[in-house]
C-alpha cells in the first residue's frame, strides 16, 4: 500500500513551519541572529529540536529564510514609497525617511539585517536583497533623470551608492554600543538628525533641490 500525506497532514506541517518562522523571527528581532539557536526555538515553538529539521535542513537555511521574510517587508515598504505620488525627488527623500524611521522602530533586527555577522546562507541573502534595493533606486532614478530632476549618469552605480549610504548611516546608530549608550542616558543621535542627514546627503549626490515642506 502506498502511503499518501494527507491534506490535513500537510495544513499541521505548513502550520508548524510558519509558527516556527515566526518565533524564529521574534528571536533575531529580541536579540539577532545570534539568539536563533535551535535548541532554543525548538523550546519556544514547543516541539523536540529535532522536529525542526523536518522543515530546515540547518539553521543556516532557517535563518535565511528569516532574514528574506524580514527584508521583503522592508523592500515592499520602500517600494511603496518610491512609487507613490509626488515628484520624484519628493519620494527620494519620503523612502529614505520611512526606511530611517522603521529601522529606528526595530532597531535590533535592523541591525541584525544590515550589519551583523551571519551564516553564508544569510550572507547571500543580504546580497540578493541589496540589490533589490538598489534595482528601486534605478527605478526612480531613471525618472528622475527623464524629467530633469536629477543630475546622474551611471544610474546603477548611484543606486548602490544609495544603498550603500543607507546602510553606513544607519549601522552606527543601530548598533549595540549605540543602544547602550541610550539606555544609560548617554547622548547620542537621535532619528530625527540621522534622518535629515541621509536625505540631504542622498538628494545632493543625485543632484535633486530638496523639496520644500
């Protein structure tokens, strides 16, 4: 006899997988990848931690596919915003503000996203998804330059750079020294000037007068 999972097999199996992205995704979000052990997802899922290997062949490709599920919310995100409405330098600056600003509300998954060290698997997912980043920026960029509101030439080398930027502006502020020191009360920048500097940064180096408000 030839045995068949059944459909219901197959809803229990897809259920447990997503709970278990999810709780694997509370962990990096608590304390980045570095909290994702597998003994202790198994735990918070409440399953045997070899269960988990039904579903991932190794924590490298679980912590892949956290980190793609996260950073295609954060891609859809931007993507909202450089496609809206307004001018094109208008959107520029709105897309780099709300990525500033969901970074700053997340700030130890974003870190965990943009900066901290990882699995290869994830590592490559990192790339894959910088140029998705970069591949928006040509989006708009090209328009830009069509209606003559920016100034570039090598388009796809200015996107990276955009990229690029983001990441360099956002590391520092996000990461552990800088939660630290906010947490004893120490000065440190705030989002508002993180922000503001990105943006001004990113509209002169694409040429763009910054819109008034």
């Amino acid at each position: 006899m030839v045995y068949r999972t059944t459909e219901a097999r197959l809803d229990r199996d897809q259920a447990q997988r997503q709970l278990i992205l999810a709780c694997a995704l509370q962990r990096v979000s608590a304390g980045g990848f570095a909290a994702l052990t597998m003994q202790a997802l198994a735990e918070d899922v409440g399953i045997a931690t070899g269960s988990l290997y039904r579903h991932f062949r190794s924590k490298g490709e679980l912590a892949a596919e956290v980190f793609a599920s996260a950073s295609q919310r954060e891609v859809d995100a931007l993507a909202s915003a450089l496609r809206g409405t307004g001018s094109a330098t208008q959107r520029l600056r709105l897309g780099l503000e709300q990525f500033a600003a969901r970074a700053w509300h997340s700030r130890r998954l974003a870190f965990a996203l943009i900066a901290e060290p990882v699995d290869p698997e994830v590592d490559e997912q990192r790339l894959l998804y910088r140029e998705a980043y970069a591949e928006l920026f040509s989006e708009l960029l090209e328009e830009g330059v069509r209606v003559g509101e920016f100034r570039v030439e090598r388009i796809g080398l200015v996107a990276a750079c955009l990229v690029g930027a983001i990441a360099e502006a956002l590391v520092g502020p996000l990461s552990p020294p800088a939660r630290a020191a906010r947490e004893a009360g120490q000065p440190t920048l705030e989002l508002a000037q993180v922000s503001a500097g990105l943006a001004t940064f990113c509209l002169r180096a694409v040429g763009a007068e910054e819109p008034t408000r």
